[in-house]
C-alpha cells in the first residue's frame, strides 16, 4: 500500500478546494458528511470507514470541488484498486483477511438525530393534544354550569309569574256569562247599549275599534250607522245591520237579533 501516494492525492484534493476558497465547514453541511471525516479525506486516511461509504464521501466531497470533478475520482479508483490488488508469495496468493468492521458512525448519527427530533415532535403533539382537551372541558364545564344557573332562574321567574297568576286568578273569577258580543268597528260610529236590565252606556267608535260585552238574557243596541260596525254573538257573524248613515234600534238575544226597528 502507498500511502505516500494517498497523502499526497489527499494534499491535491486540499490545494484544490482551499484554490476555491471552500470552507471544509460549509462543504460538510452541504454533504451531511461529518467534518472529521472530511478532514481524513484530506489527510490521504481512507480507511476510517468501509470501503462502499469512502468511496460515497470521497465523491461527494470531491463533486463539491467543481471544475475537475471527473480527473480527481478516476485517480482516486486508480490508487484504491492498486492497493487492493493481491500479492504473491513464492507462486501461491496469499489469504486477504478483511479489515475488521467499523462502525458506521454518521448513519448512527443522522439515526440518533431522527430519533431525537421524532421524540421531540411526538412530545409536543401530546402536550398540545392535552393542552386542548383541558380547554374544551373548561369551556363545557363554564357553558354547562351558566346554562344551569339561567335554567334555574328561568324556573324560578315561570313559578313566580305562576303564583301570581293563580293569586290574580283567586282573587276575582268572574262568574261565567251566557252570551258575548263582540264589536268591530268599519268607521266613526256612534251606538248605545244596556246589557241586561242594566243603565244603556254610550259609545263612538272609530274606524277599527273592538270592544266586547257578556250578558246572561240580552243587549238593548242602538246604533247611529247601520253600516259602521260589525257584530259577532258569541262567536257568530250577525252579518250587515243596515245602510249607512241610518239608525238601527234592536234586542239581541241568545237567538240573534230580535224587535229590529228604524
């Protein structure tokens, strides 16, 4: 083996990058090849790892050079091929035993950073995956216990109004009627009415104007203009009183309209 040859190869390579003004730094970051390594390329040690990955620095490195890209690996080959060639001792070849083998230290490195960031990353998801959940059961906790309280004194309010609907209810119940008249007025309306046996009570309606009444045997009506008012007894239709602008005098009965008069 020359190594005087691969020192030498390693000064070329060297001369060439430094011709350059390449950083070996910045070369390693580009290759992902560790600086050491590169370092023992440019120092002719070619044997600080198995054969198959030196051949792959050595290429790398030496494409990051440019220019003569080509003359430097062809020498390269050339000198690893005349140390590998076997030697002969009185005819008979002598059993190459191959070199020990070497840990592959950058694989182990890059495998090592993978999993360094693969823990990293799988730490932080769990952490912001709790972080989440822990904000979501707040928010439902806070929703659930505010939507309680408003349930609660919204029952409270509907008893309330309840009891004092049940109070006003108990303490007048009106005693129930047989008849109930309703009034609508069309126009202006002038009209008179007795409920029962009761005073007549006057009125002037208004175009749109309701009014109701309850009697338990009859209404005495009076009414200014038969067209400007319309009348429903309990609920039925008494239809049209008269013209416009004329007087009608009637009783109103369970059975309708009874003694109509002009």
């Amino acid at each position: 083996m020359d190594r005087n040859k691969l020192r030498q190869f390693g000064f070329e390579l060297k001369q060439e990058r430094e011709y350059r003004n390449l950083k070996l730094a910045d070369i390693s970051k580009r290759t992902k090849i560790s600086l050491k390594f590169l370092e023992a390329i440019e120092s002719g040690n070619f044997e600080f790892l198995p054969n198959p990955y030196v051949r792959y620095f050595v290429k790398s490195y030496i494409e990051q050079l440019g220019g003569h890209t080509e003359k430097y690996y062809r020498k390269f080959n050339e000198l690893i091929r005349v140390q590998k060639r076997p030697h002969e001792d009185n005819g008979r070849q002598k059993a190459v035993t191959p070199p020990p083998a070497q840990k592959n230290e950058f694989r182990e490195n890059i495998e090592k950073t993978f999993k360094q960031v693969r823990e990293q990353h799988l730490s932080l998801v769990i952490s912001s995956a709790f972080l989440l959940v822990l904000i979501i059961f707040l928010l439902v906790f806070n929703s659930d216990e505010s939507n309680g309280n408003m349930q609660a004194s919204d029952r409270n309010k509907q008893v309330s109004g309840q009891d004092s609907q049940l109070a006003s209810f108990s303490s007048f119940v009106p005693a129930k009627k047989d008849l109930e008249l309703n009034l609508v007025a069309a126009e202006r309306t002038w009209m008179q009415i007795a409920v029962d046996d009761s005073a007549a009570q006057e009125f002037i309606f208004e175009r749109g104007d309701t009014m109701t009444w309850e009697a338990k045997q009859k209404f005495l009506i009076r009414v200014g203009n038969g067209a400007g008012v319309r009348l429903y007894l309990n609920g039925n239709d008494l239809g049209k009183l008269g013209q416009r602008m004329e007087v009608i005098n009637f009783v109103l009965t369970k059975d309708g309209i009874q003694e109509k008069r002009l």
